[in-house]
C-alpha cells in the first residue's frame, strides 16, 4: 500500500484522541516497522496474527496484504456510517452475513467500536468451526460487545438472539441468494444502511437458461445471454441492478462503486444503501419491467417484493402510463 493511498483512520483512544504513532505495536510486539507501516496507528498486532493477516513474526505476505487492502477499503465507506448512527446511548448496532471467520467484524470491533465503548456486533455464518473460533477469539482478545450466531442469513431474521432493528447491514462475498437474504433481512430489522458485496449470482442465470429458446424467439435481445459465458455475466449484471431497484423501491439511497482495484477481486461491485424513507414508485415500475423484458417475472418477482397478481399489473401498467 503506497503512502498515496494509505488510509487516513487514526484509531482512539479511549478518551477519543488518536494516539501517536510511534512505530510499535499495541501488543507489545517486535513486528517490523516495515509491515507496521501498512497497519491503521494503534490497530491489535495480536488480533492481526490470530486472523493470520499477519505471520507469527509479524510479517504480511501478498495474499494477506490483499485481504487487508479490501477490508480497510470496506472499513472506509462504513465508517462514516457508524458514526452516523453512534449519538445513542447504546451505540450502533452492526450484522455481518456470511462472516466466515469474521475478518470484518474483528477489524470494525478494533479499529471502530473498541474506542467507541458501546454498540455491538453481530457476526451471523453457517460453519459451525468458524462460529466457535470466532467466538473463542472475542472472549481471548476481551472483545465483549461481539457475538456469533450458527445459521443461515435466512434463517436469521428471526433468531431470538438479534435484536428487533439492526442500524447496519453488511454481506461481502455473500453467495447467490445470501446476498438477497442479507437485503431482506435488512429491511425486516429496519437497517439504516446496507453495505453489500456481491458475490455468485447462480440463480438468474439459471432462469435464462430455461427460458433461452423461447426468448431467442421473441427477442433479439436474448442474444445478450445466448452464450454460457454471457448467460453468467449479465446475470450478475442484471440481479445487482434488480437489488438497487429493489433498494430504492424500498426507501434507500443507493450508491454503487468499485470495493478495490479488479486486480485483486473479480467480486468487486460494492452497493451501499441509506435509507432515507423516499420510497421511488419509478424504481419499483422499471424493476417489474426489466422482469417482464427478460421473461422472469414469475420466477423472481416475489424476491424482489413485487405483487404478481393480475389487480398489481393492473395497477402497474395505469401507473405506468400516467
């Protein structure tokens, strides 16, 4: 990481000043000063080891560099979120979907949330291992105000362990659906933002397929998805269109931007949501006809919140009109 793009975070201490930087780890221990010049001032050498971002003797090699540069990137955007959200009195609440083994959650908790002294973090993954390592590491490192749920993103809307509102939303490389889950799950505890990473969309483009000789029938558009290859990329292309529709139909501000260079990350469309209650009718209008254009609204309309009975295309098609 060039000293141009070096992130300008300076971690807190606990009385909210950054501390100086004087070349040694929080941790006390003997990192060179050459991989601690890519470190955030003040950041846990001993949380970065455990992770394995760093090497026992506390050096960085290239795959974990590129692990730090997509975090710290993400760590940009949330931020300014998290401190948005941070006035009250029990702090901002954050999900993460598909933690894994919390690279996320960990790095939030020690640069953000640990100096803040309030709110908490939620890491919500399948693998049962990867929950209990993460829940041992917490309680090793005295991260208090982080917990570990064993289900699926789907299954977590309703596990009594969540809260019933969650301020923050994050899904990065979320598969397929578990991208879509995390939206849902988002707007059921009424998020005030959404920070999502798409990964595998295998869905629609299993729906093209099916309707392939059909739609070659009807449209000279299906030629965008008559080749496997373009089946697969404009089906990623087109549910991450679908979704910030979906997003702005639903009340949020929806930005879209690269997370890191394409060098280090095919998977690299960052969506990031606010919601500001202006619920637009024209995204929920363009979303059912990009739908109907492409043969798919009875496959997919129920995922993106869209009455499919005859009275709603009714209603769709006056309001289309005016």
């Amino acid at each position: 990481m060039t000293a141009k793009n070096k992130p300008a975070f300076r971690a807190q201490d606990g009385k909210g000043k950054g501390p100086k930087s004087n070349g040694k780890s929080t941790a006390g221990d003997a990192t060179p000063s050459s991989e601690l010049s890519e470190l955030r001032p003040g950041q846990s050498i001993e949380l970065l080891k455990e992770l394995h971002i760093l090497t026992r003797d506390g050096r960085l090699n290239q795959d974990s560099r590129r692990k730090l540069k997509q975090v710290y990137h993400l760590f940009n955007f949330i931020e300014p979120l998290l401190t948005e959200l941070s006035g009250s009195e029990k702090g901002p609440t954050l999900a993460d979907h598909g933690a894994g083994k919390s690279y996320l959650g960990f790095i939030l908790y020690d640069l953000y949330f640990k100096a803040l002294g309030r709110g908490q973090i939620y890491g919500v993954e399948t693998r049962a291992e990867l929950v209990e390592k993460s829940r041992q590491l917490a309680q090793k490192l005295g991260f208090e105000r982080m917990s570990f749920l064993n289900v699926s993103v789907a299954e977590s809307t309703d596990a009594d362990e969540l809260p019933a509102q969650i301020d923050v939303v994050t899904a990065l490389h979320a598969c397929d659906t578990a991208t879509d889950d995390a939206i849902a799950f988002g707007l059921q505890k009424r998020a005030r933002a959404m920070v999502l990473v798409p990964c595998c969309q295998a869905e629609m483009a299993a729906c093209l397929r099916q309707g392939k000789a059909l739609q070659l029938a009807r449209t000279p558009l299906a030629e965008l998805w008559r080749h496997p290859l373009h089946t697969r990329e404009l089906g990623s292309q087109v549910t991450n269109v679908l979704r910030c529709l979906y997003l702005e139909a639903s009340g949020y501000q929806v930005t879209v931007t690269e997370l890191v260079g394409w060098e280090h990350s095919m998977k690299n469309e960052l969506i990031i949501a606010r919601y500001t209650g202006h619920k637009k009718r024209s995204a929920a209008e363009r979303l059912r006809a990009i739908l109907e254009e492409f043969g798919l609204e009875q496959a997919l309309a129920s995922r993106f919140g869209l009455d499919t009975s005859p009275q709603a295309k009714v209603s769709a098609s006056v309001a289309a009109s005016d």
